[in-house]
C-alpha cells in the first residue's frame, strides 16, 4: 500500500501506539489501514452418494476440479456466500447448508469455510467461472486434479465422516507447502 484511501497521503508503515503490529498508517490524517484474512465460502454439494465438483475456468488452477467457493463479499453470512458461489460457478441451488470445515490458511492469509449441502436438484450446469461441472462418486474424485489443498482436505473429511455418518465440524490448519532445497 502506497497511498491512503482516505485522504490520498502517502502511507508509511509503523507500529501504532497501543498496537503490537505493523500497519500502514496515514501521517497526514492518522488512519491506520488494517489488513485482515480473506474469506473463503464454499459448499460440498451433494446428490445421493455423489459429490459436485467443478472444473475451474479461471486461474489460480485453470483446469483443476474444485468445490464450488469463492471470496465472500461485505453484507452477506457465510451461508449466504456458499449458497451465491454455488450458484455462480455451478448454476445449482444447494439445501440444508450445515457448516462442516473451517481450514485456516495463514501462509496466504485466507480462511476456508466449507457447509455440507445436498443439491435442490439435478438442474447444474457451468457457470462463467467453470468449464464443466460434474458428479463424482467416491472412487472417481480426480484427487490429483484438485486445485486446492483445502478441498482435498474437506473432501476426505467428507468421505470418512460418511462411512460413520457422523459430521463434526472440522477446524484445521493447512500450512504452506516446504519447497526442495535446490542443489
């Protein structure tokens, strides 16, 4: 951030008296511009024994299969916004919302929320964001074409908690991934 959305100042970063972290801070009109997580809603939809999954559209992960989620706006709740991605890159209206994975994901400062859903209908389809939308059954999830590690995570949830039929919610975190060391 180079520029206060305030006044227009430049911003400088500091320790706010009475904080403990670095913030960029306006000197002009002394508006402290907190930066916070990003939030992540999504749905696991489900028909029967079967899952819908997406393949995605748009980068990151152009081409990768993925639970229908995305960026939650200001003025909606978590449902809301599960219920509007869903919608969005899969054309489908979900039920019976249940939240099931909260997946913290510091490294990219996101938090991942994911609701257990059944599908109102068979009426899906690819929205702008998708280039196909799909049901899988257990045994044909494409695991190595997910695009997230949060939805490889909430689908094997999922399935284990299935065979139980007991669906705790789940709070987890994921940390980032430890690249070789190049020799």
């Amino acid at each position: 951030m180079k520029f206060c959305s305030q006044c227009g100042n430049p911003v400088t970063q500091r320790i706010p008296e009475g904080d403990s972290r670095l913030r960029f801070v306006c000197d002009n009109c002394q508006t402290i511009h907190y930066q916070n997580p990003n939030i992540v809603a999504g749905c696991v939809p489900t028909w029967g024994t079967k899952v819908l999954l997406c393949r995605r559209a748009i980068e990151p992960r152009l081409g990768y299969w993925t639970l229908p989620a995305g960026f939650m706006e200001n003025g909606e709740t978590l449902e809301q916004a599960a219920m509007r991605e869903t919608a969005e890159e899969a054309c489908a209206r979900v039920r019976n919302l249940s939240i099931y994975t909260l997946i913290d994901v510091p490294h990219i400062s996101q938090v991942h929320v994911f609701f257990r859903a059944e599908l109102a209908d068979l009426d899906f389809a690819a929205g702008p964001e998708s280039l196909e939308v799909q049901l899988f059954d257990e045994a044909d999830i494409p695991w190595d074409e997910l695009a997230f590690r949060t939805v490889g995570r909430t689908l094997e949830c999922f399935f284990a908690d299935r065979r139980t039929e007991v669906y705790p919610v789940r709070s987890e975190s994921i940390p980032p991934l430890v690249q070789p060391a190049i020799t």
